[in-house]
C-alpha cells in the first residue's frame, strides 16, 4: 500500500524525494501533486520507507542542514 507525503512546500517536498532518493535509494514514488482534497502539495511512495527517515530530513532542515 502507498504512503502519501503530504506538505504546504512543494520545493520541501521535492528537497525531502531528492534526500530519500541519495541517503535511502528510493526509487518507487510519485510526483509532487496538487493535494485537492486538503490544499498543499503530496507524494506517494510505492516501496518501504521508514518513517524515521521522513523524520531525520524534517530534523536537519529545523538544524539549518540539508
């Protein structure tokens, strides 16, 4: 079953893919998408992703990293 990644940043969102993508070697997922339903932006991922990765990405932008 897919994960939604849902967020008001579309730029963030795509910063989160690109860091999943070379820390985590993640492959399977959407495009960044206009969320219809609830306003912001989302993605899905088509493959296993620790939460804790999303978190660690979220973490390092508050510290001023990635």
């Amino acid at each position: 079953m897919p994960v939604s990644v849902h967020g008001d940043d579309r730029e963030e969102l795509e910063s989160l893919i690109n860091y999943l993508k070379h820390q985590h070697n993640l492959r399977k997922r959407s495009l960044v998408m206009d969320d219809r339903e609830d306003g912001g932006y989302l993605f899905f991922i088509y493959q296993v992703c620790d939460p804790r990765w999303i978190a660690s990405f979220f973490e390092s932008m508050e510290e001023g990293g990635v």
